[in-house]
C-alpha cells in the first residue's frame, strides 16, 4: 500500500499508513485506530494529524501538498 508520511516540517509522521492503523516511525508493532477521529502527532512540532485523511492521502501521490492543507484545516479546527 501506501509508505511512510512525513510532517509538513520534515519529520517523519508514520512509518506507513494501512487501513486498520499505523506503524510508527523507526519500527514496532501496528497502532490500530481505535476511533476514525484519532490523530496523529508529529514528535517535532506536535501538529496533529487526522488519521482516516492520512489514510486518504496515502492511497495519492500528492501527499505533501495535501497534508499542508490538512494542517491548515486543524489549526482551524483548533482555534475554533
Ligand atoms: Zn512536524
């Protein structure tokens, strides 16, 4: 499926995105998604990530740009 996703600062988010959760950056076991409102957070810069749009995002080759707008969405969706 799709590979590793990194943060709009550079760092990596996830090791790869699948449709049942996550594997993290540097190894180790699947995270499942628990709820299709769970977020990723970058270790960096602690942005937030909705995972079923990383899911989305992965499935496309646009992924950098798309996740910038995906930021954008939550700092929005933050501050509201
Ligand atoms: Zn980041």
């Amino acid at each position: 499926m799709a590979g590793g996703i990194s943060c709009i600062c550079g760092a990596p988010l996830v090791e790869e995105v699948t449709e049942r959760g996550v594997y993290p950056v540097g190894g180790g076991p699947l995270i499942p998604f628990s709820r299709p409102t769970d977020y990723v957070m970058c270790e960096s810069c602690l942005r937030t990530y909705n995972v079923r749009s990383l899911m989305a995002r992965a499935e496309t080759a646009e992924a950098i740009e798309s996740l910038e707008r995906l930021a954008e969405k939550v700092e929005e969706a933050e501050q509201g």
